[in-house]
C-alpha cells in the first residue's frame, strides 16, 4: 500500500485553511478530504488500459504531478513505459522522485503558466493527464493549456483530467458540497476515524473561498476540448464537483 493509504489507527493532522502550502499536511489527510480519490485515480488507469490495450514504450506526461501517485498507480499495472512528470512545486517533485525511480522517469520542474509559454513539442506524448490541478487556472488559462495539450499529443492520443467542476447553479453547489462533506464523513467512519466526524466539514467552503482555486463548469470545458479539436470528447465519472474528463486525438490517415 502507499504511504497516503496507511492511515487507519494514526491521529489525523488538522486542516489548517483554504491553502495547500503545507505539503506534507495535505498529503497526510488527502485521502479522506478528496472525494473519490483512489476511484477516480483507478478509473483514469483502466481508461489508459482500454484506450492502448496490448501497446507499451508510450510515452506520457503528468501534468502538476504532485507528489506522483497517478503516475505510480500506472507504472504499478503499465511499468514498459517512459514517464515524463511535471509541476511547478520543487517540494512536490521531490515526493515525487522518491515514489518513482528508475530510467523510463523524467522529472520536469515547471509551472502551467512556463509550460504554455514554451512552443509546443511536435506531437511527441501519446498520453497526457492531470489530477486536481488544472483547476488553478480560469477558463482563458485552460483553454491555452488544452490547446497545448493537443499540439503535444501524438496522434491516437488521450488525454485524461481529473479535476473539481464548477456546479451550474447554487442549489447545485449545496447539494454538491453537502455530498462533499458526507463523503468525508462516511470515510472518515469506514477508516476507523469516528471521533474526527464533522471535523473536516469546513473543507468545501475553504476550497470556495480560496482565490487559488477557478473551477470552470464541466460543460464549457468539454466543449473548448471540442473547439480544439479533441474527439470522443466526454465526461467519463462524475461524483459531485469531481469529474473525469478528456478527449483523444484523431489518427493519421
């Protein structure tokens, strides 16, 4: 099991605010605050198998790697591959270096903003993904980022984002949030945490009020990956404001 998932019997380290400076205190408690984590990590892992099924020596790009967990959980099923990770956080890349080792590793020290500025790559990734990370960026942001992305992907590419969606509506968000907050519990009760219930439930509000975070909605940013040019655009798992979404790339005649 990996470190993150080794938390049943230990004390819960308190959620200090809105932000995630403290790396190893977003880390500690990541698992019962992310909704769905493990799921939706599992699930962009069976896509990539489905998607290049039987195929190996790919070569993909993690975008805001964070400490390294998706690309772990792929080498784990799919190792005869070459991963390249990104992220603007030195902190992070080095959580990620000491997950991940070996030759077919690449660690890449940039933010979103550096990435996009650079000149695309000639199509030279086959898979690119992100985990609750884009969101740091609003609309204008993403769009050049999708748009990067898809003058990076070899054609017959995927690419995959999990991420938090802005809800349609505040009848939506209430709902959503109060979701938010029962999954925590209910995880919270199923890790053997029973007298930490309730203690995270300021978690969506903090994640609203933050600055740092601008979810777009769900339905904006699966049409900009249709305006790029993504095909078999959809939205492939939704658990409120948490979705898997993405797109491939058409293949060369």
């Amino acid at each position: 099991m990996h470190q993150e998932e080794k938390c049943k019997g230990k004390p819960m380290k308190k959620y200090k605010g809105s932000s995630w400076r403290n790396v190893d205190s977003y880390l500690s408690i990541a698992e019962v605050i992310v909704p769905e984590r493990n799921r939706t990590i599992k699930l962009l892992v069976d896509i990539f198998g489905y998607h290049f099924e039987g195929k190996e020596c790919l070569s993909l790009l993690d975008i805001g790697c964070g400490d390294g967990i998706v690309s772990d959980r792929i080498r784990m099923r799919y190792a005869k591959n070459n991963f390249f990770l990104l992220d603007g956080s030195l902190e992070m890349l080095e959580k990620a270096r000491k997950r991940l080792k070996g030759e077919n590793v690449t660690f890449i020290h940039q933010s979103f903003e550096e990435y996009i500025a650079l000149t695309a790559g000639k199509e030279k990734y086959d898979f690119m993904y992100s985990a609750h990370a884009i969101h740091h960026l609003d609309l204008v942001g993403k769009s050049k980022l999708y748009r990067k992305i898809f003058n990076e992907l070899k054609p017959g590419g995927l690419f995959l984002n999990i991420d938090p969606v802005l809800p349609p509506s505040e009848k939506s968000e209430t709902w959503q949030f109060k979701m938010w907050r029962d999954w925590i519990n209910e995880t919270l009760h199923e890790k053997g945490f029973k007298s930490d219930i309730g203690k995270y439930d300021n978690v969506p509000s903090h994640y609203k009020s933050n600055e740092e975070n601008k979810p777009s909605s769900l339905h904006k940013q699966l049409q900009l990956l249709q305006e790029i040019g993504f095909q078999d655009v959809d939205c492939f798992y939704k658990f409120g404001v948490i979705a898997i979404f993405g797109g491939t790339k058409q293949e060369s005649c």
